[in-house]
C-alpha cells in the first residue's frame, strides 16, 4: 500500500479508518453515566497511549536510520526519514488532543497551568510533571531536526539523542499516571524493550568503529 498511495496517501488513509471506528465505538456503546463521567479521561488516556506507542515507533526509526546494518545493508534511510517526519507530526497531535482531553476532565484537576507547567498538577503531580518536561524536550528535539542545517554537527547530534530521554520521560510518566498501568504493563515493557533493543544493538555494532577511531593511548584531543 505505501507503494501506490505514498507515505502521505496511507497515514491519511490509516487516520480516516482510524476516525470511521472510533465514530462506530462511539455508536456502539452505551452512554452510561460512568461512561460519560469518566469520556475525557478515556479520551487523554487513549490519546496518551497512543502517542506513548508512534514515539516507540518515531525513536526506533530515528535509530534504525543511523544503524549500522541499515548503513550496510538495508540503506533506506530516505524512506525511514519520510515516515519518521509524519510519525513526528501525529506523536504531536494525538499529545494535543491528550492534554486538551485531561484538562477538560473536572475529576482529574489537571489545569492547563498543572499540564503546561511541571509540579502544579493537582493529580499525580509527580507524574504529570515527568509528562510536562517529555513534551519540552520532544519539542526541543523536533525544533533542532527543523533546524539542523543551521546548527553545529554537533550540536544537533546531542540534541537529536535526547529522543530516548523523551521516551524514557514519556514512558515514565504514563506508567506512574494511569490507573491501569499494571494491566497494560505487557505493552509498556514490549516497548521500552523494541527500543532499548535497537538503540543497545546500533551502540554494540558500532564500539569496533568507535576503538579504531580513538586517539592511540586512549587520550582525547
């Protein structure tokens, strides 16, 4: 499908079916009291999850573009890099709709101050602080990749990395956040693993480059 319909053509495919069946959920389930009291927070906690999920999948590709094995043998970096920008753009939309949904819930007294500013949450405070700062840094990190050829090499580089911070702000803070954490905690280790897993196997693969290319004697200069 990506071949005929472009990168373009199937995430907005994917986003269209993705709407039809949450408008047929919507359909399909009772309206409760519980359920219509307790709607915004469903809707950040989904939000939230998925989000947790495409940045998973956002700084495994990041990672994958510069892996050794996709360097020597894949070479797809130009196709990785097309997804990874539209990754990046619905990471930020499904956290807009997350914040917007959990500052509309009146039972979980998140403020737009508690949201945007770290520690004056009046839930979880903790939690939703380490959720305040990943979305400072992912900014960051989204805001050095607009800019990467007017910025230092070097600079860019370290920023760009910060992305496994952000996962590891962003993860954290969903597991200390949610309720229903020690029910999803399959899916939350599935995808520290997917991500630990490439970001250890790209360090490993490269330590041999990375001897040859230290000063003799071990100094730096």
């Amino acid at each position: 499908m990506p071949g005929r319909l472009g990168v373009k053509g199937t995430v907005s495919g994917i986003s269209a079916l993705v709407l039809v069946l949450l408008a047929l959920t919507w359909r399909a389930v009772p309206h409760t009291a519980f359920y219509e009291r307790n709607l915004p927070w469903i809707i950040a906690r989904s939000a939230g999850l998925a989000a947790l999920v495409l940045l998973a999948g956002l700084v495994v590709l990041g990672t994958l573009m510069s892996h050794p094995i996709n360097r020597a043998f894949w070479k797809q970096t130009k196709s990785m890099l097309v997804w990874h920008r539209y990754l990046s753009t619905f990471v930020f939309a499904f956290v807009l709709v997350h914040i917007v949904a959990i500052v509309m819930d009146k039972y979980a007294h998140v403020s737009i101050i508690g949201a945007l500013v770290p520690g004056q949450a009046g839930y979880r405070a903790t939690a939703v602080a380490l959720g305040t700062v990943a979305l400072y840094a992912m900014a960051l990190t989204a805001l050095s990749a607009s800019y990467a050829q007017k910025l230092p090499p070097k600079l860019w580089l370290y920023i760009h990395r910060g992305a496994m911070l952000v996962f590891a702000l962003a993860w954290t803070h969903g597991m200390l956040s949610g309720s229903d954490s020690i029910a999803l905690r399959f899916m939350y280790f599935g995808l520290a693993g997917i991500v630990l897993a490439a970001g250890g196997t790209r360090y490993w693969l490269e330590m041999p480059q990375r001897r040859k290319a230290a000063p003799a004697g071990g100094k730096r200069v």
